[in-house]
C-alpha cells in the first residue's frame, strides 16, 4: 500500500489516512452475494460497521434519508460508514420490502446468492461489511465518514476486486476472510486514489480532508512522518506556523482530543503492530515511538493496552498459538467464524460477528 502513494499528486496530503488504513485493515469481512430481478426494493436499515456495495452487473439505486438517491451501474461501489440508513431499489419510488434476515444469513453462511425481486436476474451485487484492527485507535479514520460513490468508469480497477471477492466468496475454503480482508483493503486504497484525485471544485460532495483544516492536517502528517520526535504541542505549532491555542481548538474540532493525545496514540498503534508483528526489541521499539527509557514507554503502553509491552507481546504469542492448534479439521466457515471473533476479545470486548443486514 505505500507504494501507490508514489503515484499520488499529493503524497504528504494522504500519508494521514492510508497509514491509518493499512496499520489497522480490514477485518473481520463478510459479504453477500445477490442477485435481484424486476421491480425490487429493500430497506436495508443501517449496520454497525463500515458497508461497501458493489454492482457486478446491472444497476441498482441506493438511497441514504436526506440524500439524493444514487444511481450504480456497473463495476461501481459506494462506501458507507458505520450506521446509515439506506436502501436498496431497481429505480427511485418503489415499495421498500423489509430485509429477509434468515435468508440474508443463509446466504452469508452457504455463499450462494440471496435472491431478491422475481426472474429474469436483471443485477448481481456484492454487499461487504467490515470493521477495522481493534488494536489500533488512530483518529485519522475519522476522515472517512460519508458516503463515497465510485464509478467504474473512472476507476476501471474496482470490478476486478469485486469479481475476486465474489468468486472467494462463492466457494468459501480455509482462509476465506483472510483474502477477502486483503482485498477489501486493496478497495479501500481505491477509494483513497480516488478521493485524492478529485479537484476541489469539480461539484462533488466528498472531500478527503474536508474535516481536517490545513493546520491540523499538517500537523497529523508531522506526527505519522516522524513518531520518534520529541514532539509538543508547542512544537507542532510552531512547526506549521499556527498558535497553541489554535492548534489545540483544531485537533478538538476534527477528532476531538488534543494533539499531545493523538500523538501519543499513534504511537501506541505503531508500538502495537511492532509488538505483536515482529520480534523487534521492546527497546529499539521505545526509540521509534518517541521514548527514550524503556521503561517511560512501558507506563505509557500500559496506559493504552493495559499490559506491559513484554505482557502484550507474549499475550498474542500465546493467542496465536492457540489459533494455530485450534483451526486444524476446522471447516472454512468455523475458521472464519473463529478469527472473526479474534480482534473483538483483544481488549476483553465480547466477541461477536459483525450482523449482515441482508443487503
């Protein structure tokens, strides 16, 4: 993923986010398939997790309260954020039936297509949800929080993906969810070069940065170039050009915390990844995260992680291990259903899957 920055325009403007993208993934991926036919319309309600809808073939309409309803052709996506309201229709203005949940979830769990409307198949769509690492906490996703309509036109690359993740999906097999994650983030890197491309005043809705002003922005691109700093809020400041007290009013406007807050988070997700990824020592780690003593940076993982860095490592050692013994005679979908479980009780959060609204 950080090679595609080498073709950005703007390479500095999008570090922010596409770090925060690739450090955290996608996890726990699941989808439907469907295939829809005459005049059908289904009331999707809203999921907790992030929502992708992409058209293999055919159209489709999707309609967001308040919104203009959206028009999807062919080798399109839109993206949505956690809890949205929308629906899904052959054209704008018909009846909206509820969501077939128990056929939904058969259609998750066997692969074959949820069919909806009458015959003849008119529209094959995909219907992806998806959460991120529960490990990394970066504020940066944030950036990310309205609905985003690509289209295949202009982003010739997003029907390979999707036509990937449908034929994964059709014949699920050990690692399923591992390559569908893949390749859900690879949309997501999409949806970055798109956004990224977009000019200002070209009429679109969306831009990447629209809750991020120029000073914060520069800022979170400081802190994701160089975590080992000995960064303060004045620092920062003065960095960019901007006052304490403006800096500090941004970052509450755009994440709601305060620059000293986020750089100390970001660290704690890069230490993290480290951590649980790699068999770097605990201080070399220390050093690339902004701390000097092992053990400055050991009270401040433990404020975050509520382990010791040597605990946390050997915490998801251990949990590894344990995966590795468990899934063997595992079927595909008990292994996906396993792992899908994982990132949720890293923090002792109850494990669940994320529930599939029948789109």
């Amino acid at each position: 993923m950080n090679q595609a920055l080498d073709s950005m325009s703007d390479p500095h403007r999008a570090n922010d986010l596409v770090d925060a993208i690739r450090l955290s993934g996608a996890r726990c991926s699941t989808g439907v398939r469907v295939e829809a036919g005459g005049a059908w319309g289904v009331q999707a309600g809203a999921s907790p997790h992030a929502t992708i809808h992409s058209v293999l073939s055919g159209e489709t309409w999707v309609a967001v309260p308040g919104e203009e309803p959206r028009h999807l052709r062919a080798g399109d996506l839109l993206w949505l954020p956690p809890n949205v309201e929308h629906s899904l229709a052959a054209c704008p203005g018909l009846a909206l039936a509820p969501c077939n949940h128990a056929t939904a979830e058969h259609a998750l769990r066997s692969g074959r297509p949820m069919r909806i409307g009458s015959s003849p198949e008119q529209s094959r769509l995909l219907t992806l949800h998806y959460t991120h690492d529960a490990e990394v906490s970066s504020p940066a996703l944030l950036v990310l929080s309205a609905p985003l309509h690509l289209s295949a036109q202009q982003n010739p690359g997003l029907a390979a993906i999707s036509q990937l993740i449908d034929a994964e999906l059709a014949q699920r097999q050990i690692g399923t969810m591992a390559a569908v994650n893949s390749m859900v983030d690879l949309l997501l890197l999409q949806l970055v070069r798109a956004v990224l491309a977009r000019r200002p005043d070209d009429g679109a809705d969306i831009v990447l940065d629209a809750r991020l002003d120029p000073i914060v922005r520069d800022v979170v691109a400081l802190i994701h170039r160089e975590p080992h700093r000995a960064w303060t809020t004045d620092s920062l400041a003065a960095a960019v050009g901007a006052s304490r007290a403006g800096l500090t009013r941004g970052f509450a406007a755009a994440f709601g915390t305060a620059p000293g807050a986020y750089l100390t988070s970001w660290r704690m997700d890069l230490a993290a990844s480290r951590l649980r990824d790699t068999d770097d020592a605990i201080g070399a780690i220390a050093r690339a995260s902004g701390y000097h003593s092992s053990r400055s940076f050991a009270r401040a993982f433990r404020r975050s992680r509520d382990r010791t860095p040597s605990q946390y490592r050997r915490h998801f050692r251990e949990r590894k291990g344990a995966i590795r013994r468990s899934v063997k005679g595992r079927t595909a979908a008990e292994e996906d259903a396993h792992v899908a479980a994982e990132p949720n009780a890293r923090r002792g959060r109850p494990s669940t899957v994320p529930e599939h609204q029948g789109r």
